[in-house]
C-alpha cells in the first residue's frame, strides 16, 4: 500500500492539486524511463516523494531531519540523487510557474 498525502497534514510547501495535474504527466515519464535498479516499486506515492523534496529546498532541513510523516530520507534521497534533481525540479518548476 503506497503512503500518500490524505492521510497526513499537509505542509506549505506541498504541492497544490493543481500543481500535480501539471508535474504528475512529467514524472510519470521520467519514472518510466528510470526505473529502480533493484526493481522494487517503494512504498511511497511519487507525489510524496516530490512533496518531501519540496519541504526540503523550501526549508533548507537536513535530509535526516524530514518530518516523520514524510517519507524517509533514505526513499526521498535516492530520488534526488538518481535523477539529477536539479535538472527534475527545474523541470516541475517551469511547468507550475507558467
């Protein structure tokens, strides 16, 4: 079962439904194009991950230091560092500033 944002408080740096109806087609197709080297799918919704990433560029925590309702460090981390994050949120941001 994947975590996702309904069963949690949202933060201010979530991404707003709107926001995700523009990203969602962007990740989608990056996820598909890199996919986990072990296969394995994590048990965390993409936008979860995004949101964690978000909270931590807009409050500059540590990685260790994420909210425990967010998902771990360890999911949000490999993310960041399998897809370059700063070409991906790039990316996201272009799409939702427009």
């Amino acid at each position: 079962m994947l975590v996702d944002v309904g069963e949690r408080r949202s933060y201010p740096s979530d991404l707003s439904d709107q926001a995700w109806v523009l990203i969602r087609p962007v990740i989608t197709v990056w996820k598909a194009r890199h996919p986990s080297v072990s296969g394995h799918e994590g048990q965390y919704a993409i936008r979860e991950i995004v949101n964690a990433i978000l909270y931590q560029v807009r409050t500059g925590c540590q990685w260790r230091y994420l909210p425990h309702d967010l998902p771990s460090k360890r999911a949000v981390y490999y993310l960041v560092v399998l897809g370059q994050v700063h070409a991906l949120v790039a990316r996201l941001f272009d799409r939702v500033c427009r």
